[in-house]
C-alpha cells in the first residue's frame, strides 16, 4: 500500500533527517543508561532500524545500515535481568533477525536467539511460578515493554513454529486464567501504579489497557499469533475475554468518537480519554481492537476500532493533543498505526478514509521535522522514529517488519 505516492517533499526530510543520523556518535550517552547502544528505545539499535530500513528499500546506504549495526553490538550483550525486547540480547536479536537480507550476520544471530530463548525460559518459569503461588500479575513480567509479550512479539516474527513461541503464547492465554474464584477484578489487573509498583494513587491496583504497559499489547500479539495460524481454542478463548474486558470501558457515546482510557481504577471517578498516542491512547488501541476484530472475524469490532481512529485523524483537536514527534507519545506511532489500519482493513470504504487523511498528518510531522528541527535522534520518541513513520507513509508497506517491536505489525 502505497499512501502518498512516494511523495518527494516527504521523502526528502526523511533523506535529510537520515543524513543527520549517519555517524553513530551522534547519541550521545545518558545517566539513566536510555542510550547504551543495545537500547531499542534511545540507543544505536533503534537508531539501526532506519538504516537498515532505508538500505532495504534502496532509498539509503547499506554502509551506513552496517555502521549502525557494530554500533549496537558495540558493548558485552547483556542476557541479565534487564534484558527484553527493548535492550540488550533480545533486542539486538529482533534487529539482526530485522536485517537478514543484508546478509553478514547469520552467527551472531544464532548466538542471540540461543540467548533470547534461554531468557524466555527463565522469565517463563518465573512466571508459572507466580501464577502457582496464586500471586497477583505484575507489570515487568507481562508487558511489551519489559516483559513477556515483548519477548513473544520476537518469537513470533523470528521463529513462529518453534517451541518457545508456542510456549509464550500459552502463557499469554494464561494471564486470563482466575487466581482467585472470588476476586473482584479480572486476573491481569495490576496490584500497582503505573510506573508497576505500589503507588499511593492507586491503592486498589489498575487496569491497563494501553500498549505498552498494558493489555492491548497482549490482545495484539494473540490476534497476530491467530492469523498466522496459531489457531487453537486456547488462544481464541484468551483473545475473546480479554476483548470482552475492553468492551466493557469502550467509550461509544463521545461525540467526537469512540475511545478507550488508557487504564481504569475501582475509584468511583470518571474514565478518562488520554492523548491519542501509541503507548496509552487511541493509535495503539485501535490497531490492537483491529488486530483482534480481523483474526476473530468480529466486523463490528473492526468497524468500532477503525472508527476511533478515522475520528481521531480527523478531529484537529485531538491531533493537536500530541504536540510531539515521537512514536511512544507523538505523530509518528499515531502515523505508522494508522498507515497499518489503512493497509489491515477489509473494508474498502473504511481502508480509504483513513488512508485519505495520512498525507495531512504526515505533512504535519514533516513541516515538525524540517521547521523546529528536534535534535533527539532516538527511535521512540525522537527523529528516528518519525523517519520511519515517514518513510512507511510514502512508500508503502515497510520492507521490513521493524514496527513489531510496538506491536503494530
């Protein structure tokens, strides 16, 4: 799917933001450790997803792609506790798997993906083990981010029939399971705040539904799993409740469009709407309602998740609600969400509508990127990230599957 026709405009800030992000020494480091080169988030990994991107769709440097790539594996691989698919071996595996077609690396691939699998052993014990003591969910073992579904999205893209995925994804189903035949809240719901630990805020805990720290990822990465043929009754029952939940604190009557909040409490406080973003609004939630919809064979539920975000492009107000450039919280995750629910969508009418409002909000994030100049080269909240949100918008569907790591894809 091609939405702008190769537009040039576009594809010339992305050829100048790249330029600015040749040499690998333009990240400089951070206290917080954000910019280690084995970081998806801010690090060279993420960074060598543009490249490796650009050079496989021959509109960038393999050179420059490969350069990016020494820069990632530049530091001992950590295969520790703070290991997951946004750092260290698991993330350095999803990026080589993400640049096999330019070839080189095919040891050190396999040397990776030992190490993802080993970590995915340990964090699945670990888990079943939590789930025998009969001990509430926590964030870091579940979610996108840190947890256990980020380690299922690289299973499913790198290897779909091996042992390990079929595992994970048993697990996943497993988080709908009831711990206690008498609780009030669901079994994912989450004993903490939303940073995962106990938080005066929240003292009875949340439900989260967002993407990055919450259900709407593991409901993504189920429907991706059903339609590529993991098609059991165990992983369709975990899909259904965990859509049955969302159903429940779906918002229908706004006049500005359906949405869902980004997390509930049992306070007896409003819902509230969060900025449409990847990470907690409606361009995460809507794909993974549309993911859903399609491997369930749910229309009405693609029709309300297509709805939501036909809404959102289309309300300068809410667009206006993301001032940033980012993937995680700007243009670029609400950009590349929809250019993917434009492409995913049965529905020609529905598919057309959303795909008529792209070239808008993709001009947006070019006028951002070329005007105010941001100087954050990183992938999910800087240049890099809105590159490739700009790149996918004018060429088409990606050469590779490098927005799976915010289950999109």
């Amino acid at each position: 799917m091609t939405i702008l026709s190769a537009s040039p405009d576009v594809l010339d800030v992305v050829a100048a933001t790249a330029a600015t992000l040749t040499d690998p020494m333009v990240v400089e480091g951070s206290p917080d450790g954000r910019t280690r080169p084995q970081s998806l988030a801010g690090g060279a990994a993420g960074i060598a997803l543009l490249h490796v991107e650009r050079a496989l769709t021959g509109r960038g440097n393999s050179a420059t792609a490969h350069a990016w790539l020494r820069a990632a594996a530049s530091e001992p691989v950590s295969a520790g506790p703070n290991a997951d698919l946004f750092n260290g071996a698991p993330t350095l595996a999803f990026l080589l798997h993400t640049a096999r077609p330019l070839g080189r690396y095919q040891q050190a691939l396999t040397t990776l993906d030992d190490a993802t699998i080993a970590i995915t052993r340990d964090r699945l014990a670990a888990a079943h083990a939590r789930i025998d003591r009969r001990d509430p969910l926590t964030m870091r073992e579940f979610d996108l981010v840190h947890g256990l579904t980020g380690l299922g999205v690289y299973h499913l893209q790198a290897h779909p029939d091996h042992q390990i995925t079929h595992d994970v994804l048993a697990y996943l189903a497993c988080i709908t399971d009831p711990l206690d035949a008498n609780a009030l809240q669901p079994p994912w719901w989450l004993p903490s705040g939303l940073g995962g630990t106990r938080h005066p805020d929240f003292p009875h805990g949340h439900g989260n539904l967002g993407v990055a720290h919450g259900i709407s990822a593991v409901l993504a990465v189920l429907a991706l799993a059903l339609l590529r043929g993991h098609t059991t009754p165990r992983l369709h029952g975990a899909l259904t409740a965990l859509c049955a939940w969302t159903d429940q604190h779906r918002q229908d009557n706004d006049p500005t469009g359906t949405w869902w909040p980004g997390y509930v409490t049992t306070e007896p406080t409003a819902p509230r709407r969060h900025r449409p973003s990847w990470c907690y609004g409606t361009a995460g939630t809507a794909r993974a309602q549309q993911l859903a919809g399609l491997a369930l064979g749910d229309s009405n539920r693609q029709r309300h998740a297509e709805n939501a975000m036909l809404a959102v492009l289309r309300d300068p107000i809410e667009r206006a609600r993301l001032p940033e450039i980012g993937l995680c919280h700007g243009k670029a995750g609400l950009l590349q969400a929809a250019c993917r629910m434009a492409a995913a969508s049965t529905n020609p009418q529905w598919a057309s509508d959303i795909a008529a409002e792209l070239p808008g909000l993709a001009a947006d994030l070019a006028t951002h990127l070329t005007n105010d100049q941001p100087t954050e080269p990183e992938l999910l909240n800087g240049t890099a990230g809105a590159a490739l949100a700009l790149h996918t918008t004018a060429t088409g569907t990606p050469a590779t599957c490098w927005d799976a790591f915010l289950a999109l894809a």
